[in-house]
C-alpha cells in the first residue's frame, strides 16, 4: 500500500494595515445605501496601506511575526515562495527583498508567483511538492507568503472591495495547522479578460459580472473534477471555504454547490440541511476577518482559513476543511485538507483578532491622502524628499533613490506604542505627503 508523507501548513501568520475606511464613511461620500455595502457585499470596513507600508513591507512583518509567535528558527527556511499581484519591480520579485529583511540564510531558494488571486495558492502547492521532493531529505521547510494591495479607481464599483495585508504560512511535514489531503490536482484554465492590470496602471481592471462567471465556472469544474478523483463529497467536508474578494461572493459560491447537492438528491434533498443552515455553519465562521479588511488578492483565502482557525479553536481541530482558490485570467483550483488535532498548536499566535482590537479609523480625505502619498513615494527621487513615515514599524518602505526602493528595518518594532497613540492617530493626515 502507497503512503504518503504528512505535508502542510505548519503555522499561519497575518499582517493586517493599522488604518481602515469603514464602508459607512465611503457610503456618505458616494450617496450610496450602506445596505448596499454591508448587505449586497459583505464588507463593513476596508484595510488602508499607508504610504510606507507596501507588498514587500507587509509580508515581512507577517514573517516576522509568525516566526515569533511559533519560535521558529529562520535558518531552517530552504524556500520562499511570495504569491502576489502587486509586485513592485519588473524584474526583482518581492521574495529577494523579504529574504534580505529576515536575515534568512543564502542556502534558501527564492521566487514569486504570479497568476493574480490564484498566486498564494501556487506558492503554497509549489511549497508542499518541493517539501516532498526535497525538505523531507534537508530537514528544511518552505516560508509561503501571499501578499498585495487591492487598489481600484476613487469612486469606482469596485472601490468599496479593496483591502490589503499578508498571511505567512510555514509549510513541512507533521503539519500541526493543516494537513494538505494527497488527492489528485483538480484545476481549471481559462484565457478570459476578467480582472487585469497593465504595468502602466497602479488601479485594477475588472468586469465584474465576467468575473463572476468565470469564477463559478472553475468552481464547479474543479468541485466535480475533485470528488471523482478524491472520492470526497458534500457531507465530507466540514467547512467549505473560498476566495475572497468580497464575503458575499463566498455566499453565492456555497449557494452554488448547494444547489448542486440538491440535484444530485433530488428534488427533495433530503438530508440536506437549508442553504443559510448550511452555509451559516460552513462557510461564514471564517469570513468575519474578510468583512473587517476587504479584498487582499492572493491572499484572501488564507485570510478566511486563518479567520476560521482563530475563531473556532478546539471547536475546528480534526476537521476536514475544502477549499476553492481562483485567479482571475483565469486559473481555479479545489483541494482539501484537516485542521490540527491540537488547537494550542494556533490559539493565539495568528495576530487576525489583535490586529483587529488596534487598528485606527481614517476620514475620507485622510484616505485620499494616503493614496496620492502613496502614488508620490513611487517616483523616483521620492526617498530625497523625505516623505514621513505615518507607520513607524518594524519595516517601512521610504522611497524611492536612484532608481532603487529603500527599505527601513527598525531595530525594535515601535508600531504597537503608535498605534496606542490616539492623539497621533488623529493627525495622520498631516504627517504624510509634505
């Protein structure tokens, strides 16, 4: 009998920006119905990168917490894969930049994914194939980050989704968060225009109803593809979670395979539980970080997984949870995998609710602003004018100087004291763009 070794997710991690715009300020400015946000959506509040916070920054903070809360000892990385679609050079992936800022050891491979939503899903199964090929022989494990910034037009539909942050995740054998099931690839490709964003733009693209469509279309041919190569069906599966770029999406995801379940039992679906039964208690326990932040790309699903995670405690431990990641372009993928049997092995070490309990509401100008200084700080020569820093953290992205982005890494991390500090918070504004 075939065995397969134990790989998977061995600790999970997430950075999530101190500042955020609730949807009810943005409701106001466009004279749209909140309703229309919290309900048609999903989201009450979207996180806000500050003009030194960046995709780079983000995943090393991520990183680094992670490799805290664990203790885990960096020289034991063999590879760092960085999913991400908002890279910030043509040519040096994010990954080189993160490895610098950890001190990980040279004998450590180092690369992007890109492939827009899908990328963190790629590095994650690049990671697990290269542990079963190489860090079972090394002793090595991979670091797998999935990081980016959703940024569309002001005023546009889609502006109310955007979001941003990173989720770090160690992935190696006697995975003590998940363990991935070794069933066979269930994937789906398509070259559609649904989502894209040309290197002359910082703002996505994007069809919504397309997109839409494509992303139910690759669900249900991955979710068919799966069962009949893994053997696994509806009742398997006690969690079902999705991409992210808006909770609703995830509703209406589970309302498709619902239906599915219902006409494969027929026209009574018996033994079936309701639709918002069931999706109340597989799906929306691990949304509730989603609706705080908005849509962080590759990373969203990972988001949900570690939403799910931190808020179920031993009540997930042992679970099987099956998830749907998708990119748009478009490449979509269902696979599954068991929560930990142990929930102290994650209880307090995912940072999702901390970061929630400290974060610092901006008014919509103060949002405007973050986003022209962010835009300034790309250019060339910005380091010399020495933009201030709104987010004194461990890691923070200066600028600009000769063609080359320079990066700050503190000697002690002085974010958690600032972000205190409601009085500078209340000035954020002017401490940025002069």
């Amino acid at each position: 009998m075939q065995t397969h070794p134990r790989i998977g997710i061995k600790a999970i991690s997430v950075y999530i920006p101190r500042h955020f715009l609730s949807l009810d300020t943005l409701a106001v400015v466009t004279g749209v119905d909140p309703a229309k946000y919290h309900l048609g959506l999903g989201i009450r509040r979207m996180a806000v990168a500050a003009p030194n916070e960046d995709p780079v920054t983000m995943a090393a903070a991520a990183a680094h917490d992670l490799f805290a809360r664990y203790d885990i000892d960096a020289a034991t990385v063999g590879l760092l894969v960085v999913g991400s679609e908002s890279g910030v050079d043509a040519a040096k992936p994010i990954a080189s930049f993160v490895h610098g800022m950890l001190g990980l050891s040279p004998d450590c491979r180092t690369f992007d994914t890109t492939h827009a939503c899908y990328g963190g899903t790629a590095a994650l199964r690049l990671a697990s194939d290269w542990h079963a090929v190489r860090g079972t022989r090394t002793g090595k494990v991979a670091l797998v980050i999935a990081t980016d910034v959703a940024r569309y037009p002001v005023g546009s539909a889609a502006e109310p989704t955007q979001g941003a942050g990173a989720v770090a995740m160690v992935v190696g054998g006697d995975p003590e968060v998940m363990e991935l099931d070794p069933f066979p690839e269930a994937v789906y490709t398509k070259d559609v225009m649904d989502f894209w964003r040309p290197h002359y733009r910082r703002e996505a693209i994007v069809d919504g109803q397309v997109s839409i469509d494509c992303y139910l279309r690759a669900l249900g041919h991955t979710w068919a593809a799966y069962e009949q190569s893994s053997g696994l069906c509806w009742d398997d599966y006690d969690y079902l979670l999705f991409h992210v770029p808006f909770p609703k999406m995830a509703y209406k995801a589970f309302h498709m395979l619902h239906q599915r379940e219902v006409l494969v039992r027929g026209a009574s679906g018996a033994g079936l539980a309701s639709l918002e039964d069931a999706f109340i208690a597989r799906t929306q326990p691990a949304l509730w970080v989603n609706a705080e932040v908005g849509n962080i790309y590759s990373g969203s699903l990972y988001l949900s997984l570690a939403s799910l995670l931190e808020a179920g405690g031993p009540g997930v431990q042992g679970s099987r949870a099956g998830l749907f990641s998708y990119g748009s372009g478009c490449c979509g993928e269902f696979f599954s995998g068991r929560l930990g049997p142990r929930s102290t092995a994650w209880e307090g070490k995912i940072g999702a609710r901390e970061a929630m309990e400290s974060r610092i509401e901006l008014d919509y100008e103060q949002y405007l602003e973050f986003r022209r200084a962010g835009a300034r700080m790309t250019l060339d020569g910005s380091f010399a004018a020495g933009v201030a820093r709104p987010v004194p953290g461990r890691f923070s992205f200066d600028g600009i100087r000769d063609h080359q982005r320079v990066y700050t890494t503190a000697q002690e991390d002085l974010g958690r004291d600032w972000a205190a500090s409601d009085a500078r918070a209340s000035s954020a504004k002017a401490q940025i763009g002069k």
